[in-house]
C-alpha cells in the first residue's frame, strides 16, 4: 500500500509530510501491522536487563515530541528513542529545513532541535503507560547561556520517566555542540551528569551519540573516556556534515546534516572500530542507512548490538520493522544462528 501512496507522499514538502505522519500515528489512521516475528526467540535480546523483542529500534528524530512512542511499538519496532529535547521548547532553525534526496534515498535536514520543551514532553510521557523500552534523547537549546547545564536539566527532568538517556553532542545543526567530542569538553560533561546521576540516586542508564565525522585519533579518545565513565551504551552516528561527492540530487549541498544510504558505509566502519576498543563493554547502537535485513545484518557483524532508523521508513513505509525482520530472520537461518547476538561483531560472515 504504502508503495502506491509513496508518489503522492513525496509530492508533499518533507517536514508537512512528517507532521501529516506523526497526525496519522496519534489519531490511529495508520493500523497496527501483523508482526509475525513477534516473539521469536532469534530476535529476542537485553537491552540494559530489559527483555526486548527485537534489536530493531526507531530513531531519535522522528518522534520528537513523544506523541507517537506507542504506536511504533505496536508497528514492530523493538524500542523506540525520542527527542532530542531542550530544557525550553524552541522552534529550531528557520524553514525549509529537510530535503528529501530520492535518488539517493536520503534526507538532509537542518531541524536545529525544534521541540516542546522537557516539562511539556516530560508530562506527556507520564500520562501513558509505555508499551516497550523508551529512550529520551537530550540537548542543549540554541540560546542557553550554559550548555553543559541544560544537559544537567535534561537528565533530571527525565530520568524517571526514561528507559535510557541519550545525550546528544553530535547534531551538526547546533552551532558548535560538536566541541563536546573534544577531550577535556567531554569528560567534564560525562563526569557532571554522573554526579547529577549520582546525587538523584538514579539508576537510569545514559547513551552517547556521536558524529560520524570524527578523526580516528577522537575514536580512540571518546573510547577511552566512554570507559573510564562507564557509560553503557553509543549509538553510532549521528547525521553527517560531509559524504556528498557521490549524491545525485540537486540539493546535494545543502547546509545540514545526511542521513540514510549514503551515510551506511560509513557508519559500519566507524561501528567496526569502536567494537575492536569497546571490547564489548560498551553496548553499541548502529544507526545510518538501515532499511533491510541486509543493512541491519552488515551493522551486527560490524559490531552493533543493536541498530536504529529512521530515514528508511521514511522511503519504505510504517511496516518498515516487519520488512527488517522477515528479510533478517531469512539470513541468520542461512547461517545456522539461533539468536542474531551469535553474528555481532563477525565480519567474516559479511
């Protein structure tokens, strides 16, 4: 279905089509999808000594609001992260801020953290029971005087209500956030949200999401600093600033961040390295291109123990999850697994 509605779909400004999605999900116009994977034990998994029914997790990005979590659920994914939230609500950067890049399949958007607020998301989320594990992505708002603060407020305002905290330093529509990925900026971050942690007597756990544009000596440092912090979980990556020589849309070079197919490669390698230092200590979350059960497949042997999208469903559809899982289950058959966990971090299988 979604296939003959995808013309008249792409036909509609990219951020109006979003809204016209997220409307769709909150009033109930887009069914639950047949999960036939549901339950099956070669997906089942743990995500921070939570049972997961499968590794498939939406993307911070979509559900920004924390308006639709539930109805992802119920679409197949196996949890689901939203934000990024500030501390104030904002309206993000002026419009039009996403291009839909078809040929590439890919999406260039300079959102700059639009959002309700965190007390506005905040109530939200308590006003409903979650249906699965719920991740809460956090930044800093345009504007703040102190940056590392509003993280600090984040975390708080949140860690009740959050399966897992993302702490967001790598969106490249936020002037400067991506100093965070710089040694000293980034331990005194980790290191005062383990105190605020510490001082709330939180259990929550906390992610990192970094930029696929680091250099390898910032990989071996952000490792190193991951570790020592006992942070239990990156996702990799963000959106990238660069990758546009081989795009062949027309809006190529506009000013914002890519994601999707043209960001894959990319993401696996850098998945691949982190794995070879983390040494399993650090969960790892992979993000960047994943629209298949081949996709998700190249980012387990990469090394991720989990990976997210959120530009597939975007030129795949809502049962985007179902499709990931079917295609998948097929490949782990064929390499005689019982549970997906058995190829992460085997190359060999690629």
């Amino acid at each position: 279905m979604f296939s003959k509605l995808r013309p008249l779909i792409f036909k509609i400004d990219p951020e109006k089509a979003h809204t016209l999605a997220i409307k769709s999900l909150k009033f109930n116009l887009i069914p639950s999808i047949f999960d036939e994977s549901k339950n099956d034990p070669i997906f089942k998994t743990k995500f921070f000594d939570k049972e997961l029914d499968n590794p498939i997790g939406m993307a911070a990005g979509f559900d920004k609001n924390a308006e639709v979590y539930n109805a992802l659920f119920k679409l197949g994914f196996g949890f689901v992260e939203v934000g990024t939230i500030t501390p104030l609500k904002q309206y993000g950067n002026p419009k039009p801020r996403v291009f839909r890049l078809v040929e590439d399949q890919a999406l260039i958007n300079r959102l700059g953290f639009n959002n309700h607020g965190a007390d506005v998301v905040r109530n939200r989320i308590r006003s409903e029971n979650n249906l699965g594990l719920l991740g809460i992505n956090i930044g800093p708002n345009k504007d703040t005087d102190d940056r590392l603060k509003d993280y600090l407020t984040g975390y708080k305002t949140f860690h009740e209500v959050a399966d897992y905290i993302t702490i967001n330093i790598s969106s490249p529509n936020t002037e400067n956030l991506r100093n965070f990925h710089e040694k000293s900026k980034l331990q005194e971050l980790l290191k005062s949200i383990l105190r605020e942690k510490t001082n709330l007597n939180s259990n929550t756990p906390i992610a990192v999401k970094i930029s696929p544009d680091i250099n390898e000596n910032q990989i071996n440092l952000i490792s190193e600093i991951l570790l020592e912090n006992e942070i239990q979980a990156i996702i990799i990556s963000n959106t990238s600033e660069t990758s546009r020589d081989k795009l062949s849309n027309i809006q190529r070079h506009q000013k914002g961040g890519l994601s999707g197919k043209p960001i894959e490669k990319k993401s696996n390698i850098l998945i691949g390295k982190f794995y070879k230092l983390l040494k399993g200590k650090i969960k790892i979350i992979g993000v960047g291109g994943v629209d298949s059960g081949k996709a998700a497949y190249d980012k387990f042997t990469s090394g991720a123990d989990f990976v997210q999208l959120y530009t597939g469903m975007v030129f795949k559809g809502p049962n985007i999850a179902g499709i990931i899982k079917k295609d998948l289950k097929e490949l782990l058959i064929r390499d005689g697994v019982k549970n997906y966990t058995e190829i992460i971090g085997n190359k060999t299988l690629s």
